[in-house]
C-alpha cells in the first residue's frame, strides 16, 4: 500500500466503530429548566481559569489555569441562595513559554512555596437575565483576599457521558482584577496590572 494511503484506510475501518459511538448529539443543551437543584462539584478535566494581560502595550498574551477544584450548592428557584466555592493549585499554570512558567512560580508572582493554592468562595448571586447571573466573591491570592465580580453565562446541561448518566451544567464567566492588589507588582506597568478573566466551569451532580 502506498504510504499515503495508509491514513485513508485506517478512517475507512474506524467509520463504523465512530458511527456505532456517536450519540444523536451533544446530550448539553441550554436549557435552565434542566437544572436541578443540589450539590455540585468542580469537573476538574473541563474547568479551565484563562487570564489575559497587556504584555508592553503590543499585544495581548493569555494563559490559564487547571487542576481547579470545588463545590457549588445551586436551587434554580433560589437563585440568590447559591454559593460556590473553588480552589486554584499554582501547579495548574499553563502557558506557551516554559520560561515564562518557571518565572510565575517565583516570588514574582505567584509564589507556590508559600501560596500553593488560590481561592474563591461566593458572598453574592445576583439574576441578570434569563441565562446571566453577576457573581461576586473573595478571591484570595497570595495571601490576600479582595472582592471581585464575575458576570456569568449559563452553558448547559444535560445527562453525562457515564453510566449513571449523572447531571452536569456548565457556565462561562468573566470579569477583571488588579494584580497589584494582591501584592503582585513585577512588572507593572509594562506588564499590564489590570487583569481579565475567564472561566469555563463544568460541574457534576453529587447530591
């Protein structure tokens, strides 16, 4: 067989295992009334926290964060009543240059030997829209805890991919902080204080 081929015959024979796999579509749809009420913890594998900064007043440079854990209690009918709590691990940075990692886990920035972890837990929830909602909390970085404010989409929900076919949503949030704040000054100004965020949540059902 030609090289070239190869590629080609290995789809031809896949085709029927993608076809027998494949579901009618993706079983998340947005839809509020799927959401039931309970207790929720973090799908660590889909939850990513991406921040974007100024980088010398020529171009925009983005990064994120995984590995983040926590919990959210949520009753749709009591939407000002729900509460979510996370836990960011230093660890979980990513970027695009290694040296730039390695940098960002010195006392610099974010100081992992002393301040392993991040966090942020709700003070407030308030509905903006039929799928929005403004979220404010303590963030706390560094050892220093500052209010800030996400403005929250609702994704989805829908059965998951296992067995049990447990419930899971999905949100997308953002909002801005000023590293400054917590004490993270290298850099400024060339490297922009004002920081944007988004977060892409996913959660599962537990109760």
């Amino acid at each position: 067989m030609r090289p070239y081929l190869l590629p080609l015959a290995c789809l031809v024979l896949a085709a029927p295992l993608v076809a027998q796999n494949a579901p009618g579509g993706p079983p998340g749809t947005a839809d509020p009334a799927r959401v039931a009420a309970g207790r929720y913890t973090v799908d660590t594998g889909h939850t990513q926290i991406l921040w974007q900064v100024d980088h010398l007043g020529f171009s925009k440079y983005d990064g994120q964060f995984g590995g983040v854990t926590g919990t959210l209690d949520l009753d749709p009918a009591n939407l000002s009543g729900a509460r979510v709590a996370v836990t960011i691990p230093a660890s979980g940075l990513v970027t695009t240059v290694d040296g730039l990692t390695k940098h960002m886990l010195t006392p610099d920035f974010l100081d992992p030997a002393k301040y392993p972890t991040a966090s942020f837990t709700s003070t407030k929830v308030e509905k903006t829209g039929a799928a929005t909602a403004r979220i404010t909390g303590d963030l706390t970085l560094l050892g220093v805890t500052r209010p800030v404010t996400l403005d929250t989409r609702f994704v989805g929900a829908g059965p998951g991919m296992d067995k049990a076919k447990t419930l899971n949503i999905g949100f997308q949030a953002t909002g801005t902080l000023k590293r400054s704040e917590f004490g993270m000054e290298f850099g400024v100004p060339m490297v922009s204080d004002e920081v944007d965020i988004r977060i892409n949540a996913a959660f599962v059902r537990v109760g």
